[in-house]
C-alpha cells in the first residue's frame, strides 16, 4: 500500500507509527496495534489468517463469508460467542507475531499485515488479575 493510499483511508503511516512506537517506549508503555483493523482478532478467534488483508472491509467480508459471525456488525456484543473460542484467538495471534518476528519490519508497521498485538494486551491483563 502505496503513502497515499494510506492517507486517503486515514490511516497512520509508517512514520507516525514509529514514532507513536517511540514515545510508548520512552514512557514505559505498550501500543496495542491491529492491522489492518480490530476486527482481525475476531477473526481470529475462528481461523488462522495468515494471509494479507486489504482493509477492514476485507475482515469483515471474510468474518461473515467464512460463516465465523454471519451479519457482523460493530454495534453487536460477540463475547458469549468468542470466550470459548478465546484460546485459538491467543494461539492465531502469537503465530502471527513469530511470523513477522522473523520477517524483519518491526511489528507496528503497516506491512505486518495481517498483525494484532491485542493478544499480547490480553494475556498481561489476565496475568494482572
């Protein structure tokens, strides 16, 4: 995806996206990043997509192509549906950041696609329980 690709979508380039990575580091904090969009971890909830994803639309097409939540929409409550599906979600994701751990780009970059560190935000909190 081409610079102004990414601005015509809105999205955060590469650029803003170290830099925001930057900041994070320099304060201790973590950024939790999903690209190309949250809804990638819905899905991963149900397959292992490890395949590029365009765009949140591509997310949800395929959420609601491959039967994982017919009719998805932003609006609904999904978490009776995908607690019990919580583990697979947590082994999708952590195979996809091995994956690109290994690729060379840092993982906030718009070319670790398909990527969510949401998983590593889920795993700390349960472990702050």
């Amino acid at each position: 995806m081409d610079y102004s690709e990414i601005r015509r979508q809105n999205l955060n380039p590469n650029e803003d996206l170290h830099e925001a990575g930057k900041i994070a580091d320099d304060y201790g904090y973590r950024i939790a990043f999903s690209n190309p969009c949250f809804e990638l971890l819905y899905l991963l909830h149900f397959i292992d997509q490890s395949a590029y994803l365009r765009d949140t639309n591509a997310v949800i097409s395929k959420l609601d192509a491959d039967g994982c939540l017919k009719g998805y929409s932003k609006a609904k409550d999904y978490y009776d549906i995908l607690k019990p599906r919580r583990n697979d979600a947590i082994k999708h994701g952590q195979m996809l950041k091995e994956k690109y751990k290994k690729a060379g780009p840092p993982l906030l970059h718009r070319d670790i696609n398909p990527h969510t560190s949401v998983v590593s935000l889920v795993l700390y909190l349960e472990d702050r329980k």
